[in-house]
C-alpha cells in the first residue's frame, strides 16, 4: 500500500514592497512522504517570492513532467516554472523550454554550493532561468515553523530591498537568497 501525501493548510499574507503585491493566499500543500519539512517549506517561500493569483503548485515529487510551482496563461502555456532543489541540467533544460521563466531554488549548505560549481557552468546559455540559493541556517529555520503550527499555519511574509521575513506566530525567519544566476529579461 503506497503511502499518501499529509496535507498542510496555510494562509499565507504576502506583503511584497519590492514587487508592490500584497495579497492573503489560501494554501492548500500537500507534502510527499518523501518530502521533508525543510524541503515543504521552501516551497512555501518561494511561492512568497513569486506570488500571483495563477501560481499553483504542481505535482512536484509526483510527477516527472510538472514543476514544484506553476503559474500558466489563459492558453495554458506556462508562463513561470519554479523547482526547489539541486535538479540535474536535463531537468532544467526540458523545463526552460518548455516555460517563458524558470527559477530554481535551492538550499542545502555545502551540497548546494557544490551543485552549483558543477552546474553552474552549463546552465549560463538558459536566457529563460534564474538560480536562487537560501543559506543553508535560514532553510532550517523555515522548517522549525512547521513544528509550531502544526497542520495549520498562519504566516505572514514581508519581502523588501530582496530580503525576506516569514513570521508564524510569534517566530519570526529572516532569508536573504542569494542570487546565482538571473534571468535575461527582454
């Protein structure tokens, strides 16, 4: 018998200065048995960091051909794709092609840093893709904000000048990403 995924609710208040968006989302995340608390919970910031009324999250873990989180067009053509994690250059090449922007966020300390060094290099000719990378202290800290809410959370995030401050009761995690690689804008 396969085991199911734990579902999560969150309302999430996003208060982006830097973008001027400011919206409550009802979130519904359901995590992979697979998935840990750290890993769900990037996922959770990286919505905040590209907030929009469209984006959704996807199969992630369940699915080969679906990101983490989406936001697509009234046609259906993606507009957006972003993965959490250090995902393999075939991975990422499928996914610049096939959306307009790409963004991959990963974490992890010494094993992001070492992904990139290896990866870096190829992944400088996607146009279409930005690299975020969240210190490895921040990541963890994101994950000790489940174990406070439980099931239920209510987080509060405030993004200005590319910081970022995501509050859940009265714990309060403060990420600066770093940004390895951005995308060329047209």
């Amino acid at each position: 018998m396969a085991l199911k995924a734990t579902i999560f609710k969150a309302d999430l208040q996003v208060s982006d200065m830097d973008r001027n968006y400011f919206h409550e989302h009802a979130l519904t995340i359901a995590r992979h048995p697979s998935e840990n608390d750290e890993r769900m919970m990037v996922r959770v910031l990286a919505f905040a960091l590209y907030a929009h009324e469209a984006l959704a999250f996807g199969k992630g873990l369940s699915a080969d051909d679906e990101p983490d989180l989406w936001r697509k067009d009234l046609t259906g053509a993606i507009d957006l794709w972003i993965d959490v994690g250090l995902l393999d250059e075939k991975r990422i090449r499928k996914a610049c092609g096939r959306a307009a922007q790409v963004v991959i966020v990963s974490y992890g300390g010494r094993g992001a840093e070492l992904w990139w060094a290896q990866a870096g290099p190829q992944l400088e000719r996607f146009r279409n893709l930005t690299v975020l990378n969240l210190p490895q202290a921040a990541s963890q800290a994101l994950s000790a904000l489940v174990k406070l809410s439980q099931r239920n959370m209510e987080l509060h995030c405030l993004i200005q000048e590319e910081h970022v401050w995501l509050t859940c009761g009265e714990e309060r995690v403060e990420v600066v990403p770093a940004r390895l690689k951005i995308a060329v804008t047209k």
